[in-house]
C-alpha cells in the first residue's frame, strides 16, 4: 500500500501541533463569540459549479450500487471545494432560525479534484470566520474580522506572518479616477504582479487600451505598502481623484488603524493585493508567511457583498479563510514537531502482571486530578519500561510499591532522572508538561 | 434550495451539544493516554470491497475534468464508510513510525453510499477508540477498552446507556461443546433474536441441522445476562463444556468485573450479543439507549485477532466506535439543545457608534481573562439591545459608561434582571455562565 499523492495524513505527535492549532483557533473565535458550524461535505454539483471561480476542479459522488434512473437524475451530488458556498446556502437555507448578523466559524476539510500528478492537495483543512448580514452589515464588521483573524494568527507556532489589507474600492477608485475604462479588467492584469515582473504587467496593461501614464500610475498604486493609515498620504500624492477611491480609503484606514498590533504578525495596507479572480467588492485580504512566500496566500478573503439571495432579503456577507494544511504540512516537513506521540504525561510502571490493578488504580487517581495518564503494557524490566515512556516523549514514570508491601510510590522525571517520593492524589506536574508542548526545527 | 435527505446539519445552538460530547470524548480518551488521529476521507474501492460487511453502499469520487484513461485506471476512490478499515491501513503504511501497542482515539466524518430514499444518514461522524498490537496484543487491552468506553459514556448529557457485552468464544465454545459442526452459522442465526421471535429464531436453528435440545440449549445460553461475573455460574448451570468456552467465561468475566460503576451506564454481560456479521475473535460489544432501543446499536465493536497484516507481521486489536450522529440527532429531534446559540457570556452594549471603541476595549479586557464577548452590532436602545442578547441565550449584557462621562460600568444579568456595578478588570461570571450550558428536553 502507498500513500495517496495529496492527501497529507499526519502522525501522531505532527497531529498534536495540528491539534495545538485548532484549539488556539477555535479559543480566539469563541472568545470573540463566533458560533461553529459544520456543514456536510457535499452539495449538489449545479450550486458548486454556478459559483465556481475554481476551474471546476472538484469531486463528484456516484453510490457504488446506484441505479441507472438515478445517475441520469442530473442531482449529481460533490464534495464541497471551501467552505463559502456551503455556509452561503446554509445561511439561507436555516435563515428563519438564525440571529442575523450571523458570526460564525466553520473548521473542516474542503476537497479540489487537482490532477494527481500535480502534487497539489486534493484534501486540506481551512478555517473560516465570516459575519453574514441580512440586508446590510455595518462596515466595521471588516474591521472585526481583521482584528480577530490578526489575533489568531499571532498565536501560531509558524514563522513570522504578514496580514497584507487592501480594498477594492480604492482600486478602482482610482483606475477609474484615472480614466480607465474597465478597472476590473486592469485589476486582473494587477493581480499577476506576484508571478510576473512588473515590464510585463506594464505592457499588458498598454496592450489593454491604456496609455503609458496610466499604466505606470497603476503600478505606482500597486507600490504602495504601509504598517499604518500613512498610506493615505501616498495614494494622494498621485494626484489622482474620484469617490469611489476616497470611500475605499477611509475603509481602508478604518481596518488597518484599528488592528492591534500583536506579536509575530504585521499588519499592513498593500495596494498590491487585488484578488483579481474573486466576487469581493471592498476589503481584501491576503497572507504571507516568511521564508515561505512560494506558498502564496495562507489566509485569504474579503468583504462580499452579494454573498447569498433568496426570494426576499439578501445577504452581504465578509469573511477570512485559513488554509490550516496548506500552513502546517510544509512546516512539518520541516521539523516542526511536538514533543511527544501520545498524550499521556505519565507511565505507570507495571511490577508484575498480578499488581496491574495497583498500577490502574495509581492511573485512575492521577486522571481524577486531570493529568493524562497510561498504564505500561507489560511487566518488563524498568529500564524498559522506562524506554517505552521515552521513545512515546512521556515526561514521568511512576513506580507503585511492590504488592504486599508497605513501600512508598515515587514518580522519575526521565529527562533529569531525577525520583522522588509521590502521592498518587496530590501529586501534580508542571502545567507545561501536562499538555504535548511544541518542538521548533532545530536548523 | 431544500436539505438533502441522510445529510443531517445542526444549527448553532444544537452543535454546541455536539461539541460538548466531542469535548467530553476527546478529555477522557486522552486523560488514558489515547492519541489522536484523523486519516483521509478517501481509500482505495478495492481496499474497501475486500474488507466490506456493509453490502458496498460507498459513494465513489470522479474528478470532474477526469480524462478517459484515468477513468479507466481502475484505481477509483471512495468515501470511508468507517474508521476501521482506514486505521488498519494507517498502522501498516506508518507502522515503522509508531510504537505499538498503538492506543489511538479518531473521531471523524463517515459516509454510506444509502438509496436516498430509506432516510438513513448518508454522512455521520464517529468516535472510536482502538488499541493495536504488532504481533501479539494482551487481553487487558480489551478490558481497558470496555472500562475508558464506559467512562467516556457516563458523562454523556443521554438517556441510560446498557453497555452489552460477550464474547464469541463463549458462543463458539459453547456450540462446539454441544456438538454443533458449524459454530458460526449457528451465532448468525442467534443475532437475529433482536428482530425475530425466539420462536422462530428456534425453527431456523433446527432447520440449519440442529437438534431440538441442541436448538433449546442455544436460546437458554441467549437468555443468560448480568451485570457481574455471575453469568459464569448460569453457564455452568447449563451443563456444556469445552476449552474455547472455558477461555471465553474467564475473559468476559474479567472484562464484566473489572468495568467501575459509573453514572448513567449499566455495564452487562449478555450472552444474546453476538455480532455474527463481523470478524470478530473474543470480546464483543453493543450499547443500547434507554427509549431510543429502536437505533439498535450505538456504540459497537471487539476483538479482532487480525485487523490487518503486511508482510512480516501481523496486527491484532481490539477497539469500540461511539455513533455519534446516531445518537445525537433523534435527542436533538426531541428538544435536546443548548442554552444559546453563540459561545459569547457577555454582550457589551454599545451607547453609540462613536464609542464603539470604548464597548470593544470593554470586550478585550474581558476576553483577556477568559470571558467569551460580543459588541452589540449596532447602537440600538438598550431594551433592543438586550432582546438581542437574550435571542442569542447571552447571559449578560455589559453598560460601558457614556462616553466623556466619568460614569461607571455596569452588568447585567438578563434572566434576573439584577444590574450591579462592574469593573472591567476583574468581574467574572460564575464558571457555568463562561460556556454554553446543556438543556435536557422538557418533557
């Protein structure tokens, strides 16, 4: 058996740094009264494809004993490809029972059908938040959004992380203050700055109808980067006009003046980002980390406001989206790791077969008080069983007293080999070790 | 739009009940020392027809823009329909990786390719817990797994569970010692006691070749539970003997009499179970809800002697799966739910939208201390403002002082009325008031 290119599984002790990151994710979305979701993993195939900007790129489902009527009944069903169209659908489809605007987050895997040999995830796990409105939704549910995605990214073990802000109201403000006829055809063409230099942006934008003073105004806006609302200053010197552009300004100021700033992430407005290929229709976000820039945006998303409709209301909606496996596989793969394979804190070392119950009892009581606790499998020698708590990273080996006599339970720290003394209900470790903690690579 | 049959989705309120199970699950499975997993979505179909007990409702994938010649490769995916087969695939692929025995807990999405039209779920997730060895794996692996299930079932918020459990020896040895030639048969035949009347369940054993003694003796081993280790007596008491009998009564014994009371959940021995459809080598297991004996099963599994195999060894476990779909959805059908529908205990009321700064610094500084807290989405009437908290279940709703006024803070706690002063700094709700709380239906 082999493995299936681009469905990444993890070991245990990589899975704990998944499992540190989702926790810390879903502890700063609660705190800011986000409500999870979880939506099922298909929808039909019209509903992905009639939104799709995804190149049509996804799986569709056939029961393996279907009949011939129901494979032609056109409700083919697929998995789903991110968790926008299903929470679109959701929300319309639960509007009634829901309090609108709707603050939710959703963490689940999303599927893309990539050709195999692409070496591209064809499984990976996001984690979204968005806030629905029904009708309208307050700008300052941008602000909000920024401000808590910023807050949960400064808590990843990751390298350092750049949450570049943009707004396309002052991009096509300004194209159109330029005189520009088709700005979102010259934001496309922006857009590819990332992977072409900027001579040939320049040139596809005169080969588009603009003039080279136009061109070279847009990519002087496409230049424009600042950790503060100094920005605005920048954009003004070009000297171009027009209230499209003053309105995406001051949205623009409002998001990135009300981030706080947090440790091991940046906060910056990018005139650079334009999210050309996407339906938002005022802030946009997208995310880098260091060293790892090839990767592209790790988080990602915008303000939308036609998000959804039904027969009565629409719903405007704005939103971010983390690329959980898209983060955490190269970084595994680099060494990132956990300390340990299990979550156990402690090994119960086993005397004899006949004294497991001692041993079990000794776990029982160590549980009661929160400290996870696992029993060794056999009656082995100490030394090895003492091999079986390091090669799992178990920090402690407890030894119970010998059944039938009167002798005292101590515990070993193995790392320092120091033992001592012990009681199994008052005993406690160090909170650190009582949780698998983070390895770094060492490089 | 309408919601597609077998595909259950919860709102809000109703997710935050699941979330405390699978929180529940996740603290007393890994407080044994049970390490996490999640495997792909997708394993190979030959890989799963070659295990299959469950008649080949899979769905099957196809990439969309699939070419012909991978259509035609004959290495078609499909969804798992459990989280056996994958973890018997997981061990062999990484088994140079792990330490064995190998203790994991998975908790995961399944789906089953059902006819549409028999309303059964299509998509459910499930909590299973396993212990794997290489080669050789000690029977207290089994009893374990029946005591760590039992504690992780007491503190479900469900009606009274009956954990069932027996052994197949005890069957096999039992009808080997009656001088039945075809054990398993027989143990096919006796499953179906559930749905079949004794009486019928007795021709259908006569008709396979049995004796009318031999059939009787059949139903009186059937009819034998307890919730101790006196069911060996009753056994006796029925005056068949045999090895492999002998070695299953000693194991179930041990199993039955070393599970520790726990609230909610009767643990016994029933000699009806005998899951004849699966591979099952010992222990069995099946779990019943008071009121709800219409589900069948919800939480199932055993022994199986070889659960998978590579080349150079062998790899025997033992493991249980928690149905949580199952379980949840019909309770949540009848009234089990959550006292909201967000995470937030706090709603900071905002006085106008030029202070909505001063309600989200409010926000901070209780979420700094563990406080879950939204901003009133818009500077209402404080009565307003308040129905919007208590539609949402928030317990408090939070009154900054207006702004230049060097007023107080003040609380209030919305179901009492009570409105008290309050700083920012250091007001804590009481700790059932931090998270949301479960709602036993009113009936």
């Amino acid at each position: 058996m082999s493995k299936l290119s681009g469905f990444p599984e993890l070991l245990p002790a990589e899975r704990n740094v998944e499992l540190y990151v989702l926790d810390h994710l879903r502890r700063v979305f609660e705190l800011h009264g986000f409500a999870n979701v979880e939506t099922r993993a298909v929808e039909p195939l019209e509903t992905l494809l009639s939104k799709g900007e995804i190149d049509k790129e996804v799986y569709t489902l056939r029961r393996l004993q279907a009949t011939d009527e129901e494979s032609d009944a056109g409700d083919t069903l697929a998995l789903h490809y991110d968790l926008t169209v299903p929470i679109a659908r959701y929300v319309v489809e639960n509007a009634n029972a829901l309090e609108f605007p709707f603050r939710r987050y959703q963490i689940q895997k999303v599927w893309r059908g990539e050709r195999p040999q692409q070496g591209r995830f064809r499984e990976f796990t996001q984690a979204d938040i968005d806030i629905v409105g029904r009708d309208t939704l307050p700008f300052h549910a941008d602000v909000e959004i920024a401000q808590v995605m910023g807050e949960a990214l400064a808590g990843l073990p990751v390298p350092h992380l750049t949450l570049q802000i943009s707004n396309r109201k002052v991009l096509e403000g300004f194209y159109l203050g330029l005189g520009v006829a088709d700005p979102v055809a010259v934001m496309r063409i922006v857009d590819k700055l990332d992977k072409v230099p900027a001579d040939a942006v320049k040139k596809m934008l005169t080969d588009a109808g603009l003039s080279d003073d136009q061109a070279h105004a847009c990519l002087a806006l496409a230049d424009i980067r600042a950790t503060d609302t100094s920005f605005v200053e920048q954009v003004r010197a070009l000297g171009v006009t027009h209230d499209v552009l003053e309105t995406g300004l001051d949205e623009l100021a409002s998001v990135v003046g009300a981030c706080r700033p947090v440790d091991g992430v940046t906060v910056t407005a990018d005139l650079r980002i334009a999210r050309g290929l996407d339906y938002y229709t005022g802030t946009v976000f997208e995310t880098r980390m260091a060293g790892y820039e090839s990767l592209g945006s790790i988080c990602s998303g915008g303000r939308y406001d036609q998000l959804a409709a039904d027969n009565r209301n629409t719903y405007p909606g704005t939103g971010i989206s983390l690329g959980i496996s898209r983060l955490l596989v190269p970084l595994l793969a680099d060494g990132l790791t956990s300390d340990r394979s299990v979550p156990s804190a402690v090994l119960i070392a086993l005397v004899d077969e006949e004294s497991r119950a001692t041993s079990t009892d000794v776990a029982q009581r160590l549980r009661a008080r929160g400290i996870p606790t696992e029993v060794a499998h056999k009656a082995a020698k100490f030394g090895q069983q003492i091999k079986q708590a390091e090669r799992r990273g178990i920090p402690y080996v407890w030894f119970p007293p010998a059944a039938g006599t009167d002798g005292q339970h101590s515990v070993r720290d193995i790392r320092s080999g120091e033992q001592r003394d012990a009681d199994p209900d008052s005993w406690l470790p160090p909170t650190t070790d009582l949780t698998p903690q983070i390895k770094e690579p060492t490089s």
